[in-house]
C-alpha cells in the first residue's frame, strides 16, 4: 500500500447537471460520450488528432471564466468544468453550424450511397434547424470523379471535415489527398494524375461523415436499410481485422471495419475490405465436378465422395498410409483444420500434411517460440523486423507498427534484403544477401563489432535486455533456414525475446495450431510427445513423422505421392518452385482438390468438391498472434457449396470411419479438450463480450514480455465502440455478436442444438443412408470435464500437468488420469552453414509478395484484378552498368530452372548482387525461376539483342518495344 | 521549361538548408518554380515534393491555398484592375472596359503574345487613389486611359524593365542588405545570408 492511494485520479466535470468523472487529459467530447451524452460531431475521430475543423461539437463550457461557446473536440478535461449541450446557446450554435454546412450541401439523398447512415442527415435531423435562408445558386462540380480505381469523390457533398484528408496522412502515411484552393472554393483531390492509390483508401470512405467519397465496388448496390450484417473477422491476411459483413438479398456488398482495440483500431486495408467481391464471383464452384477423361464435369455428391474414398482408399491400400497427402488448410476454419488434421491422421494415416506452402517458416519454429502481441509489439521500444514487406502482406500491421513508430516512439531496427515500405521509418535499415540473415543477426547481437558503423550503430539501439522480433520470410526464393537460424540466435542471445508472427495466410496460424503441419499435432504438440494423449483420443496416429509441403511435392514427383488432397491449395501457383509445383501434380496419382474456384491446380484433379468460404461460414478463425475470433456466416454457399470440416466427416464417413463430431460446436469442444494450447477457451468463453476482441490462448500469453501484458479484452476502452467510433453508428443495429452461437445455421448445417444435425447433415449432402450412424460409436470429445480444463489453462503450456483424458470414450477414462502434453518449445534446428559462394556474374533473387497478386481472392474480385499489375526485375544501378543494361531495357533472365524475359529497371532499394521480383503476379515469374530444394536461387542477366555488344546503348529501342 | 533548372534546384538546396525542416522551405522554393516559368507548373510542384519529401498532393495543397501562385500559365505582365466600389465610383469599370479593348482580350483571358494577362480584382487597399490598378503587383495610382496605353507602350518597348520585372520575380530585399548594416541583430539569430 503506497500513500498514494488517496490521490484522486479523476478529473470531475458537470455536463448538463450531472457530475461525471473524467480521465485527465481525456478530450470533453470522448468524456461526454463514456458518460451518456452525445455531442454532435464530424470531423472528430478517436483514432485520429483532433483539429476542430467543422465546429458542430460547439458546446457551452464554464471553467469559472462564465461560459463560452468551445469546440468539445478540442478542449480536454479540467477540474470543475461546467458543460450545457443543450442549453438555449449551445442550441443556437448548432443551428447556425448545420446551417452553414448545408449552405453548399446538394441535399441529393435520394441518390446518395450514405443516405439513411448518413451523419449529416442524422445530426440536421437531431441538432439542426428545420430551414435554410439560403435561397441563391448552390457551388456545383463535375460529380462524382474518380481519386483513384476504388474510391470517387463527390466534392460538392463534401464538408471539408479534414477526416480522409487526415487519415491518409496520419494513420496511413500515404498523403495523396489533400484540401486544394481555399475559401468556397476548397476541395478535397489528388495531385493531377497522381491518383490516391493507398492500400488503406477504403476507410476514408468509411469514416468520410457524408456521402463524398463512394467506394466502387458498393456504389449503388444497396442501401443501408436493405442491408444485413454479422460481425466477422476477415481472413484475407493473418492479421485477423474485426469487420461488419454485410449483405443485401443474399449477396455480400460491403465490410466496414470495428474498432478492436488489440488488433485493427477500425481499420481494413483495401485487399480485405473489398475481396468479398470474389465470395460473389459467377466462376464460384457450384456442384462437385469428376474428371471423365479429358474434362471435369459436374456430378453429385455422393458420386463425387465416393470416388474421392475409392480413389484415395486404393491408394492407401495398395501403396501404404505415407503415400497420401494433404497440402493446404490456411483457407479454412480452425474447426475444419482441426477436423482435416483428425481425418488426416487418423483415417487416412498419414502425417504428410502441411498448410503452408513452401512459402512459410517451419512449424515448429513458429509454434514453438515464444510469442508477442501486437500490443507488446508498438510498446516495445525497439523491434527487430526480420520479413516480408509488412505494408504488403499484413497491411493493418504495417498501420499499428507505423503508428507506434510515428506517434509512439517505436524503434525500429529491419534486417531485409531489400528496402521496404517500413525502411524509411525505421530506425537502422540493414540489407543482407539473401540467405545470409542469419549472419547480419549474429553480428548485430554481438554489438555489430567488425560489421560496419551500421551495424554497430543499429547494434547501440537495441539495449542488452529480451526483445520483440517480427519473424517472416522474406523472400520465396530463400529457404527459411536462415530466418529460423537467427530467431535461434536472437533467442539464445536475449533470452526472454518475443516472437511477432509475419507469416500472411488467413489462418495459417489456426490451420498450424489444428496439427496441419508434419509432425504436429492439435494444439501445437509434436507427434512425439502427443503420441500417447492424441492415440488416446483418436484411436490411432501414423506411426513417422511425415512430409511438408517441398518434401510432398518432391516426393510425388518421384511418384511416391498416390494420392493427394488439395485442401484451397494452389500450388501451381502459390508454391515458389512451379516447375518442381508441375512435376508433382502430375505425377502425384488421384488428386482431390476441396476450393471454391477452378484453380490451375484444381483443374488437373480427379475430382473437386466445392467449398464454402468466407461469409459463407461459422466458425472461430486464428491471427497472427494467436488470437482466436468468431467467424459469422452471412450469406449461403453457392451451389451445393460445402463447409470443409462436414467434407471432412462426409468423406470419413464414406471411408468407413466415424469421426465423431456433428456440429462446429462439438468440433470446438474437443479441441478445447485435446489440444493443449487451447485448454480452457470453452466455446461458452467465445461467447462472451470479451471475445469480441479475440481471445489469446494460455500457451500465448504463458511469455514474459517487456511490454504490457497483452490486452484480452478491452471492451471498457473508449475506442472499442466500433459504432461510434466508425461511422457505423448509423447502421441498423443488428451486429450479431452474442447471439450468433458457433454451431448456428451453416446453411443447410446442422444447427446449434446438435440435435437433428444427423439428419440436417445427412440433408445437406443428400445421402441419408451413409449417415445412419452419426452420433453413435465413440464421441471423443466427452472426457475430461470443464473444471479441470480450465484448471489446465494456466499450466498445460509449462508442463504436463494431470488431468482429465483428453477423450477416450465415456465415463470410464474421465476416471483415469493422464497428462496432457506440453506444448512445443523452439529449439535451433541443426542446419546447413551459410548459402554458396556467389559467383560474379549472377545476382541472388529475392523474390517478395505485393499485396495485390494473382491469388484466387483477387483475381476474382473485379475492382481489385486490374490492380496487379506485375512489376520489374529490380536491379541496383551499379550492378546494372556493370552487366552492360540500361534501365528499363528489356533482360533475359535466367536460373537453373528456365529463362525469362522481363524488363529490368534500377532501384537504389535493391543492393548490389541481389535481384528482386515480386512473386505470383499474373503471368510467368519468379515461381519460374525458383528451385526450392536449394538454399537460395541465383540468376543472371543478359541483354536480350543478341547482336549488340554489351554495354551498348541498343536496348533503349527494346524498351521503347516493351 | 517545367522541373526546376540545374542552377534553380542548386539554389532550392540552399533555401532548404537555411530551414530546420525542410517542409518550411516549401513556400520560398514555390516562388523559385514561379520566378523560373512565370507561373507553377504541376511538374515544378512534383519536383519541389521530390526535394522536400513530400507528396505532390502535399505541395499543390500548399501552393493552391495562396493566390499569388498561379498554376496556369500567365502573361508577362499581370494586369489586374480594381472594380471594387471606391475604383467602380472614380471610373474603375470603363477602366476596365478600356484595358480589355486596348489589349484586344477579356478579363481572365492573356494576349496571343503571351506579354500581358487581364484580370478583374477586389479593392487592392488603394481607395484614395481611385481608380487603380496593378501590374505585378506595382501600383498605378489615378491612372487615365491614356496613362495607361502610355504604360502599355512602354512595358511593349522594355522601357520599364527594371521597375517592373516579369510576373513571378522575386526580390530579395533582405538578402542584400549588406550584413553590416543589421548591426546587433545578427546575434539574437536574424542575420540575413547575402548574396
Ligand atoms: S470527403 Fe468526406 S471525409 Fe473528406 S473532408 Fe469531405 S466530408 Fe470530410
Ligand atoms: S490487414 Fe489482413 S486481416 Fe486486415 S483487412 Fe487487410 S487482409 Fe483483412
Ligand atoms: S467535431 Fe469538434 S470541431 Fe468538428
Ligand atoms: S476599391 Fe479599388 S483599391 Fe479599394
């Protein structure tokens, strides 16, 4: 007890009468409105720096002066101040605000996107006056006109609030909007030609408090009384943003993004919030499709599932368990993951399962060290970032670390083989070869001695305690060894450092924490070490541990691979080897494919089943951090369109087995109770307030951090509101947050009761007979019961602890006791030493992602497809001059693999002896090039007249043909 | 001529050194890109970004709020006449009328030589010498018709050159005083750079 605790640490204020307690420094709007009274406002946002612009927070204040007219916005908080909203002046104040507004406001609401949620109509209505003296000739433009391939702008609506204007420079960084002219004559608009093409230019029109800035994709499509939303969580990166899904007619047309206090603040980026494009798309998977000769074409259900059984079954039998496989699961929920892994392991028998790619780091490392939180992250003072470009692959993390570095403090210190978007602000940017960043680590823990003033002074930054790490891959055409090397490194150094995961599928995370991984089991136990518990609980496990993504691949191509599942994976396109992605499908036997679109994997399958996807879906999905949040399901699947996890059963089912579960909620119950990390996150707890926000497992929060303890929940903060603080206060409120219980309605699923889900299911795919028996045999999920669970939480991710069996049938074994196994630690790998020599005429290749690619979500989104646009090899000028190239020339490109034409440009970005292309843009690319069995890719350059010597100057005439 | 010149982007080096952000340097080198082209043009304002790291957004929201900067191009000469009430009472219309005629364009509008640009303003705070008008932004206080065609002929024949430099000029007043004569205030930091 310190004598401290007498202080006052509030600050009292009287509004209209009543006396409220306020936080010091709190602004008198933000207090007024935790205290019930709402002032008027538009250009005020929580997430942003007050400027007073629009005036309509005008509000009497009396600080003992007499009262004055005072912008609530503006002021903060002082000991004694009286506040009248409503007094007469106040009143008076608005009228004349609203009046004044209105002045050069079409009033077209009839034809406007934000009529019926518009602020402006809602605040005339409820402050304003009933009549304008304004009689002369309203200002009119030329309406609306485009800011860029997604936003347009209205100017005369416009009422100059400074929101989108503020947004794009100061939580965005990016600012290509801007006030032009002054007076009357003000607008808002981009520099001629240079259109507002920002990542995150969706939310200005989210936050834009008038019906100014219209997003293409929604423009006209429905209005706001016709529209019907659930609360989501978007699985376009790992990120994990909360969002509104709203529908019209059983279409999606919007998300809008909620305030999260530990992730998304609010924000989308632009990739997220208008994707849904693609859940709509015509080219949809509508019915399961059989290849008959030649061609797929449509057939039913139970055809399309038996021959996946019989194919697969064959396969099995004639070629052993290890001879299939399944590759892909960061689409899916993690009640499908789990329930794929289940099948997998079980009735398949196989542990060749991986959800990544080769495009990921390896799942022990990522399960296994010690993680931070976003939160723990911005408030850590410095981190190291050792990954991808973040503004491209997690955009909304890129906004959280660029506002901590902005307006924080943050210090930044980025080990890449490239510039990236966050170079510029970081405090030391250091380039490494690529492969090499091992090494760069190494010397930078070791006080940068020897390395280079750079180094050293980087090295100064880091002070000698545990510090956060952003931990990716970098580049595709690097092996991850040496990102894991330096986690390694970084570990044994400062001990106690955090780990931020950079890895970018939707819920890759949750796909690694169900067991899709070789080796790892549900709740991020290794195949050793839950050997005992998972047998226990499924009856049986594959006896070694099994293939990733590169071993199956390598191994169907040695035709070793008999049958394969595609589970939403597109190697062809997505592996960064597409030669050794080709060499596999083709050789690998019976291949199944489980997406919603024809991909150029899935087109070479024997058979593909459709897939529902996002918003099509319940379920709970995973973030980078480990979190775990609701997904809601909106809209009906396509077709005969299914939810993965009841493929899973359905298929099981044909194969003969019983996979024991029947609803999501019984798929969640068992994870609860068989995969340690999730132990005590009951289905009952996703269900709360809390969960609103993403629940952390125990095995996450079980780090010491520097930082602030990660925030569970911060449903008290101010910004939390999403309603208030979004733009989204004038929706219908009809959220579905509480209510929408995890097992409900998947379309034609079973429902939340479990009662009737056999016959629902057995509906769902119109074979009644092969679900006859459905809830009987052993349910492993009803073992060990909650008490003990929860008790299990604390400790499960220490040690083993005992408790209840994790399943095993009924009564009986919930009497027996067994430990639960511990959850994994990272350990160094032992690796392979440093990458080969580089020889002087080749130049390594990195190859990064750009956040618009050729991936199925984009590609089938219309207004997002014609933004990925493909890129240049990227070049250092140096290295340009040296092989004789002018920028801008066309090159011949080459590796081990296959050669390439492109257009080679210099970048200063890129340093000597590197090349860069941005990986699974449209067309050929670096997936070409790579050879994923080698540690890194080097290539070389030539230019591509074969008659000119090089170091002419001929190549400009390519250019010009380029 | 549109980005800065070679020598103009040696002097906006100069000018940002003198700020200690260099954003503050962003109205002075306007009036460069202005002094160089006679108005701004958008890939002088896309340069100045360049220079000053910001966005060319950024630079024309700047450049757009101030009057004086033009962004279209202007005649040698800017014109402007008062029509406000003080010059409207003393002949400041029929002025107006009469510079329109004697330069053969309109108000807004800029002679097919490119030597003079016309433009209509509001009271340029010279009431009591009615009627007036400016021509880069020099006064002509009282002026007839006939003063006026006689200013025309001489500007035509370079006559006034030294008075009245081109649209866009500036002077640098400051900058050449020579340092002496700030005697004392050099030390609390005002000391102009000469040259
Ligand atoms: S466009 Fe919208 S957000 Fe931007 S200044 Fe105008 S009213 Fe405000
Ligand atoms: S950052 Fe990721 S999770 Fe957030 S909106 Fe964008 S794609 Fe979705
Ligand atoms: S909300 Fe306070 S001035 Fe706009
Ligand atoms: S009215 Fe012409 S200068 Fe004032």
């Amino acid at each position: 007890m310190s004598e401290q605790t007498e202080v006052k640490t509030t600050v009292s204020i009287t509004i209209d009468g009543r006396t409220v307690e306020a936080q010091p420094g709190e602004l008198l709007i933000a207090a007024a409105e935790r205290a019930g009274t709402y002032i008027p406002r538009f250009c005020y946002h929580p997430r942003m720096e007050p400027v007073g612009m629009c005036r309509m927070c005008i509000v009497e204040v009396d600080t003992g002066r007499g009262p004055a007219l005072q912008p609530s916005c503006m002021i903060p908080v002082a000991e004694g101040m009286t506040v009248a909203t409503e007094s007469p002046v106040t009143k008076k104040a608005q009228d004349g605000v609203l009046e004044f507004l209105l002045i050069n406001h079409p009033l077209d609401c009839p034809v406007c996107d934000k009529g019926g949620e518009c602020p402006l109509q809602d605040q005339t209505l409820a402050f304003g006056p009933g009549e304008s003296r304004f009689v002369e000739e309203k200002r009119h433009y030329a309406k609306p006109i485009p800011l860029s391939d997604l936003v347009y702008m209205d100017r005369e609506r416009c009422i100059l609030c400074d929101r989108c204007t503020r947004f794009s420079k100061e939580v965005a960084g990016d600012p290509l909007i801007t006030f032009i002219n002054r007076g009357n004559a003000t607008e808002v608009n981009t520099f001629p030609d240079d259109p507002f093409a920002s990542y995150f230019s969706g939310n200005t029109v989210q936050i834009c408090p008038v019906g100014a800035l219209l997003a293409r994709p929604y423009r006209f499509k429905a209005r706001p009384w016709d529209l019907d939303q659930v609360e989501s969580t978007c699985t376009a990166c790992a990120v994990g943003c909360r969002m509104a899904v709203q529908s019209s007619s059983n279409t999606l047309v919007r998300h809008l993004g909620i305030d999260v206090d530990p992730v998304n603040w609010g924000w989308l980026c632009d990739k997220g919030r208008f994707d849904f494009e693609a859940v709509n798309a015509e080219e949809r998977l509508r019915a399961p499709l059989v290849r008959k000769g030649d061609e797929l074409v449509e057939t039913s259900w139970s055809e399309a599932l038996t021959a996946v059984a019989e194919g697969l079954g064959a396969a099995r039998d004639r070629h052993g368990a290890s001879s299939l496989a399944v590759l892909g699961g960061a689409r899916l929920a993690n009640e499908d993951a789990y329930v794929w892994s289940k099948l997998a392991r079980t009735v398949l028998g196989t542990d060749n399962v991986d959800a990544q790619l080769g495009d990921g780091l390896p799942a022990a490392a990522v399960l296994g060290l010690p993680r931070a939180t976003i939160d723990a992250a911005c408030a850590a003072g410095t981190v190291i970032l050792l990954g991808p470009d973040i503004k491209e692959e997690l955009p909304v993390l890129y906004l959280r670390l660029r506002d901590a570095v902005v307006h924080k403090g943050l210090r930044l210190v980025e080990l890449s083989p490239t510039e990236t978007s966050l170079s510029r602000l970081a405090a030391a940017s250091l380039r490494h070869r690529p492969g090499e960043v091992a090494q760069l680590m190494g010397a930078l823990l070791s006080g940068g001695r020897g390395a280079g003033p750079e180094v050293a002074e980087a090295a100064s930054l880091l002070g000698d305690g545990p510090v956060v790490c952003v931990l990716g891959r970098a580049s595709l055409a690097e092996s991850p060894d040496s990102a894991v090397a330096a986690a390694a490194t970084l570990l044994e150094a400062r001990p106690g450092s955090t780990f931020l995961s950079a890895l970018r599928r939707g819920n890759v995370h949750g796909a690694l924490d169900m067991g899709l991984a070789p080796g790892i089991l549900p709740g991020r136990v290794t195949l050793a070490d839950g050997r005992d518990w998972f047998t226990s609980a499924w009856g049986s496990l594959p006896e070694a541990e099994g293939l990733d993504a590169t071993g199956t691949l390598t191994a169907a191509a040695a035709g070793e691979i008999r049958g394969l599942v595609l589970l939403g994976a597109d190697p062809l396109s997505d592996f960064p080897d597409r030669d050794l992605a080709r060499r596999g499908l083709a050789a690998a036997g019976f291949v199944v494919a489980v997406d919603a679109f024809l991909t150029d994997s899935s087109r070479l399958a024997d058979v593909v089943l459709p897939a529902a996807i996002f918003g099509e879906r319940d379920g709970t999905t995973t973030n980078l951090e480990g979190r775990i949040s609701r997904l809601n399901q909106k809209v009906t699947a396509p077709g005969s369109a299914r939810v993965d996890w009841m493929i899973a059963v359905e298929l099981a089912s044909r194969m003969g087995a019983d996979l024991g579960v029947e609803s999501l909620e019984e798929i969640w119950d068992e994870i609860e109770r068989c995969a340690p990390s999730h132990a005590g996150l009951t289905s009952d707890r996703l269900r709360t307030a809390e969960a609103l926000d993403g629940l952390l497992p125990a095995a996450t929060l079980d780090v010491e951090t520097e930082g602030p303890p990660p925030t569970m929940s911060q449903v008290d903060e101010p910004g939390s509101n999403a309603a208030a603080s979004q733009g989204m206060d004038h929706l219908p409120g009809n959220v579905q947050t509480e209510e929408s219980a995890l097992g409900s309605g998947t379309g034609s699923g079973p429902g939340p009761e479990g009662a009737g889900g056999a016959d629902s299911m057995a509906a769902a795919f119109g074979a009644q007979g092969d679900t006859a028996d459905y809830g009987e045999g052993t349910t492993p999920a009803e073992g060990g019961g909650e008490a003990e669970a929860i008790a299990r939480t604390a400790d499960a991710a220490t040690e083993g602890t005992t408790v209840g069996e994790p399943s095993g049938g009924g009564t009986e074994g919930a009497a027996e006791e067994r430990r639960a196994p511990r959850t994994i630690r990272f350990a160094r790998p032992g690796g392979p030493g440093g990458p080969p020599r580089l020889d002087s005429y080749s130049l390594r290749l990195v190859a990064s992602r750009r956040l618009y690619d050729a991936g199925t979500f984009v590609a089938h989104s219309p207004s997002l497809a014609p933004l990925a646009v493909g890129a240049p090899l990227r070049v250092n000028p140096a290295d340009l001059e040296r092989l004789g190239l002018t920028s801008g020339s066309r090159i011949r490109l080459s590796s081990s693999r296959t050669t390439l034409v492109l257009v080679a440009e210099a970048d200063l970005g890129v340093p000597r002896g590197t090349a860069a292309l941005v990986f699974n843009q449209p067309g050929r690319g670096a997936a070409d090039l790579i050879d994923a069995t080698t540690a890194v890719t080097d290539v070389r350059l030539e230019t591509l007249a074969e008659a000119s010597p090089v170091g002419s100057r001929s190549s400009r005439r390519e250019a010009s043909g380029g | 001529m549109a980005r800065l010149s070679p020598e103009n982007e040696v002097l906006a080096g100069q000018i940002i050194a003198r700020y200690p952000r260099s954003r503050s340097a962003l109205i002075p080198l306007l009036h460069v890109a202005q002094q160089q082209d006679g108005w701004v043009t958008d890939e002088a304002m896309a340069h100045i970004g360049e220079l000053l790291g910001l966005t060319p957004a950024e630079v024309l929201g700047t450049c757009s709020f101030y009057e004086m900067f033009r962004r279209e191009p202007v005649g040698t000469y800017l014109v402007n006449v008062c029509t406000n009430i003080s010059c409207q009472l003393l002949g400041g219309e029929e002025l107006l009328e009469h510079v329109e005629q004697r330069l053969g364009v309109k108000a807004g509008a800029t002679t097919a030589d490119g030597m003079f640009t016309v433009e209509d303003v509001e009271c340029i705070a010279a009431c009591t010498e009615a009627p007036c008008l400016q021509v880069n932004y020099r006064y002509f206080h009282r002026i007839t018709h006939q003063g006026f065609d006689a200013l025309v002929d001489d500007l035509r024949a370079g006559r006034r050159s030294d008075e009245i430099p081109p649209h866009g000029t500036t002077t640098r007043l400051r900058q050449t005083i020579p340092a002496g004569r700030w005697a004392g205030v050099g030390a609390v930091g005002l000391a102009p750079e000469v040259g």
